[in-house]
C-alpha cells in the first residue's frame, strides 16, 4: 500500500504543477489576442485602432486583474468545468471546439498508437529470439533506415504516390464536402477512406522505437537465471520468449505506450497539418498562430492531465505486474 499511496500523492503534486505551469506559460508569450484579431482584420499593413481593440477584448472576456487574481480565477473556472470562449471561434466555446475535433484525433491517432504497439513488440520480440539472424538484421537495420527518414517527407511521398499519380485516397481533410458527419455508412466510409494516409504515415513510424526497445529488453532478459532454467527444464524456445522473456522485457514499454495514449489528447500536430485533418493537433496550431489563450490552456491541460493519468495507471500496473517494484518502496 505505501507504493500505490506514495504514487498518489505524486500525481496530485505533478497535477498542480501542471496546471500552474498551464496558466503562466501562454500569459507569458508576447503580444496581445485582441490586437492580433485586429490586425488581422484590417490586412497587413492597415493600421490598428486602439478602440477597437479595447472592444474586441471586452467582447472575448480577456482575463483582467494582476497575475494573483487571474491564477484563482482560473482555478474557479477549472472547477466549474468553465473553459471560456474561443478567441478564434468566437463566439464557440473552447468545450465545443475540442468536442468537435476531439473523436478525429482519438481515432486516428488512438488506434494507429495500440496497433504500433503491438507490431513493434512483436517484431521486437521476434528479432531478439532470432538474434544475429539474417531476420534479425532485416528487423533491426530497415526500422534504423526508416527512422531516419523525416515524418513530412514519408507524409508527402504517400500524398503524391496514393492522391495524385494513383487517385485511390483523399490527399486531406476528415471527409468531403458530399457528406455530413453522422452516423451513417456514407459519412463513416468517406471519413475511413480520408484517414487512411495519415494512419499508413504513423504506422510506418509509429513501431520504430517500440521495435528497438523492446529487442534490446529482450536480449537482456533472455540472459537471465529464470530463462536459463527454462531452458533447462526443455521448454520450446518460442514459449521461451513470448511467456518468460516477453513479459518482463515489456514492462519499461509500458509506461511508454501509456505515455504516449496519454498524449493521444494533444493531438499530433504534424501529421494533423500535412494532411490538413480536423483533430486537436491542428487546432492547437490554429490557438497558438492566433494566441487564443483559452483554446491553448484547454488542449495544454488535456494533453497533460491525459499523460499524468496514462502514467498513473501505468504506475499502478507496475506495482502488480511486477512485485519487486512493491519491494522497492519498503526498503
């Protein structure tokens, strides 16, 4: 029990870190979002009223006060569920906004992440059992050679390849302009159809670093006393790796693959923009472009608060999964 409390209290401590750092870093980027509408508005070059401007932040609600103030008024709105009013979708609200995008980028994002996981590890696996194999150099060296190949470069070979010399897939966007989101087999086709590319785009990445890691784990273990003594007791190699090696060499990649469902709530920003899909990551760079305070603090403090929760978990599963851990925090 001292493991899980002493877990606990971390996560309440990073929690209020978190959303602390939350509030102080978009208050301290330069410039105002009152002007930045504006001048938006007005063109390049045109020039700036200030009364307009002082109209544009009485109408956004910006906050006022000195630093203190704002800080408590934050954490009031916090608990009330009150993320205020989007500056650049105004008069939408920073709740419907991230409703919108939110399912976009849980499913694109969230399913390409469990199925990265599972490749790399398996493939991971596979290669540390045949180590110094001809598999195992083909496993180890292709995903080293992809890794170092730029993300919006594999992005833009598959727009060219798939989009435009062999029409098969959208280029961008989350459907098309014939269909409305519903449920319906018309929406729900066009939109499959639409993420295919982004989701082929993180999957040719995405099992990298789940590969490697989880390889190097393997070797390690497979030099252990409890797989010499399986070995010695005749069992096949393959119970061998997948039962006994496997399930320990996993355990560092699950804080990581929890990590990184966490993070599935910030959205991915790059592959969002490329292929220009309406999740949280291009709605994030939309905030940040434009300054919308409320909007940046919201998709910040999911991201963060989704990571700390993963991390939690993953935490606790470790505590079960692996009883020298719970050992560890008597001594």
């Amino acid at each position: 029990m001292a493991y899980f409390a002493r877990r606990f209290l971390f996560f309440i401590g990073t929690l209020w870190a978190a959303v602390t750092l939350n509030f102080l870093i978009p208050r301290l980027q330069p410039g105002d979002p009152a002007d930045a509408i504006v001048q938006r508005l007005v063109g390049k070059g045109g020039s700036v009223d200030p009364a307009q401007v002082e109209a544009i932040r009485t109408m956004l609600g910006t906050p006022d006060g000195n630093l203190l103030e704002q800080y408590f008024q934050y954490l009031g709105a916090l608990f009330r569920g009150d993320f205020g009013v989007s500056y650049t979708y105004f008069p939408y609200t920073v709740t419907h906004m991230i409703g919108e995008t939110l399912p976009w980028t849980v499913i694109l994002v969230g399913v390409t992440q469990i199925l990265a996981f599972v490749i790399g590890n398996l493939l991971g696996t596979w290669a540390a059992y045949r180590r110094n194999s001809r598999l195992d150099s083909v496993i180890t060296l292709g995903s080293t050679f992809v890794g170092t190949l730029p993300f919006f470069w594999i992005a833009m070979l598959l727009i060219y390849t798939f989009a435009f010399t062999l029409p098969w897939f959208p280029a961008d966007g989350g459907h098309g302009p014939g269909s409305s989101p519903g449920w319906n087999w018309v929406f729900i086709s066009d939109a499959i159809q639409h993420s295919v590319l982004p989701a082929v785009a993180l999957l040719i990445t995405g099992p990298i670093g789940w590969i490697i890691g989880m390889r190097n784990n393997m070797v390690q273990s497979l030099g252990e006393d409890y797989t010499r003594l399986a070995m010695a007791k005749g069992l096949k190699g393959r119970r061998i790796a997948f039962t006994y090696g496997g399930r320990i060499a996993i355990l560092p990649n699950v804080t990581g693959f929890a990590i990184a469902l966490g993070s599935i709530l910030g959205g991915t920003v790059l592959v969002e923009t490329v292929f220009n899909y309406p999740g949280l990551g291009r709605l994030l760079l939309e905030a940040v472009s434009n300054r919308d305070f409320p909007l940046m603090q919201a998709i910040f403090l999911f991201t963060t608060v989704g990571v700390l929760i993963a991390n939690f978990g993953a935490d606790l599963l470790y505590g079960f999964l692996d009883p020298r851990v719970r050992k560890g925090a008597h001594t």
